[in-house]
C-alpha cells in the first residue's frame, strides 16, 4: 500500500509539473515573439518600429498627440520598443517614467537610463513615425505645465516635486536636431 502511495504521489507531482509548465512556456514564448515584432503588444516591449511612414520635414503640429493616449516609442540602442503616456503641452510632446525613486523600478524600467545614455528613438503615432530625440528635463516651468496635462489626461498624482527628486523621470521627445545634451546640432 506504501509503494502504490508513492506512485499517486508521484504522478501527480509529474502532472502538477506539467500544469505549471505549460503557461510558462507560452508566456515565455509570447514574449521572445513579441521582440521580434514590428512594435509592443500590450503586454511585452516589441522590436524595432518599421511600418508606417517616416515623416521628416518641419516639425509638426503635435495638438494632434493631446487625445492620443499611448504611443509606441523606441530607443535605436537597444531597438526595442513599448507603449508609453504621452503628453503635448505648449506645442511639444513628452513622456514619462514613474517608479524611477525604487530599485525596482529602475530594475523593471530600464529604457529611461538608456534614454538618458543615448536618446535618439523613433515614436510611432497613429501609424506614422518620426525621428525624436529624448532629452530628460528636471527642473523649470515645463515642469508643472506637463505635470498638471498629465494629472488632467491621465489622472496621474505625478507632482513637479517628483521630478525634481527623480521619482518620475520627464523626457522631451524633442526634434532629431537636438542631441542629449540640449545643444543644437
């Protein structure tokens, strides 16, 4: 009776296993898949934006960007892209990274350090993409206008304070002129 009690014990065990097994395996699948596709899905960061057209010429009207409620943005360096908040305010656009104050979300959102490194990205709204360079901004007026169109769109408790401690990182998208440092090329 003890040998047939290690024996149910054991399949069910093997059976647990593969229970557990199966939607790690597609998880981890839908994610490989994902970074190897033409933008984000919901859920995981996508590979480089290709489709739609590159809009180059003067900059554009961003008014448009104020009921838009996520962009698919990209670094060139890694190429990988993700949904992100955007905010226009005063005829530019920003974006923004909450939960930068912890380890932990510096550890799960790794893109706003890179940014900070090397800022040339491509943003991709309704369909077209443009040419943006992320320049971070911590201080200044822009501050509380883009903190107060952030808490009127999107409900956020994001406060200018934040910014300035680094809790919640502020980039401009700002034209591909305009290198990292904020100097005209």
């Amino acid at each position: 009776m003890n040998i047939r009690r290690k024996n149910i014990v054991r399949k069910l065990f093997v059976v647990l296993g593969v229970l557990v097994l199966i939607p790690v395996v597609a998880f981890l699948t839908l994610a490989v898949s994902a970074r190897n596709s033409d933008g984000p899905s919901t859920v995981f960061s996508g590979g480089p934006l290709v489709a739609g057209e590159l809009v180059t010429g003067p900059e554009p009207d961003w008014s448009f960007a104020r009921d838009i409620g996520t962009i698919e943005l990209q670094l060139l360096e890694p190429p990988r892209s993700r949904l992100i908040w955007v905010i226009e305010y005063e005829g530019k656009v920003y974006v923004v990274s909450g939960y930068m104050g912890s380890r932990i979300g510096r550890l799960w959102k790794r893109w706003p350090a890179q940014a900070e490194r090397d800022g040339r990205a491509i943003v991709r709204i309704a369909g077209k993409r443009y040419r943006r360079t992320l320049v971070r901004i911590m201080t200044g007026s822009v501050v509380e206008g883009v903190t107060a169109e952030l808490s009127r769109k999107y409900g956020s408790g994001t406060t200018p304070a934040s910014i300035e401690a680094g809790n919640t990182w502020l980039f401009e998208l700002a034209p591909p002129e305009v290198d990292i440092t904020g100097a005209s090329r």
